[in-house]
C-alpha cells in the first residue's frame, strides 16, 4: 500500500477530495476518533482513496449527507446535501470498512453481520461515551 503526502503527486481528482476534507474539517468536523495530533492529507495511490489521518491512524472520509429543513426558502421544505468529516470504521478482526454511517447502518440494519464487527461498533460507542 503506497500511501503518500506529497500534494504534487495528488492528481485533480484528488485535490478536489482534498479541498473538500479541509473545508469540512474546518466547517462540519463530525468525526469522535479522529485527533488533534498530527493530522495531515493522505493519497493511498493503490486504492484512490484521500483521506486525513492523524497519529494513531485513526481515519477521516467525506461523505455527502441529506438534510431535510422543515422550513426552507419560502417556507417551504428543502432538501439540501451537506459534505461532512466523519470517521473511517474498521473492525480490527475481519478487516471490514466503511465510513461511520455506513458502518453504522450496515451493524444495525444488516442480515449478515459478523459478531467482530458488532463488538467494534460496540467498543468504539463505549469508548466515545467515557
Ligand atoms: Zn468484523
């Protein structure tokens, strides 16, 4: 896995990702794991995903999340699609991932779920919670 910093290896895609991590690290930060410690950009060259990371490895997505206002323009109800900092989930035994909501979702809602992956959404619920 090739993971680099280096923003001149990023292409236009990426730095398109990239500026959207910033802004909503700086505007919409709804990440628990991620931490105030040496936080950078990372490009995984393999995979192409762009990501922050901070010291423990602990992993920062975009993700673009409806929001309904009840009371809009007009007044009238409004969908609008917001971009939003949020953990990275992996469960340490199967090597399961997906961005919290989907993690999420995918432990409450699934059919096939495996134990490992219930117990690390528990963990990390327990662990946010102290
Ligand atoms: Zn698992």
């Amino acid at each position: 896995m090739v993971v680099t910093e280096d923003l001149a290896k990023f292409g236009q895609r990426e730095l398109e990702i990239a500026k959207d991590l910033l802004t909503a690290y700086l505007e919409n930060n709804k990440t628990k794991m991620l931490e105030d410690s040496k936080v950078r950009l990372c490009f995984n060259m393999d995979s192409g995903n762009v990501f922050l990371s901070d010291e423990n490895y602990n992993v920062g997505v975009v993700v673009e999340k409806r929001h309904l206002i009840e009371k809009g323009r007009d007044d009238y109800p409004e969908v609008i699609y917001k971009k939003e900092l949020v953990d990275w989930l992996h469960c340490p035994e199967c090597g399961d991932e997906a961005d919290r909501y989907e993690f999420e979702d995918w432990v409450t809602n699934g059919d096939t779920v495996e134990e490992c992956c219930k117990e690390h959404l528990k963990e990390i619920k327990e662990y946010e919670n102290n």
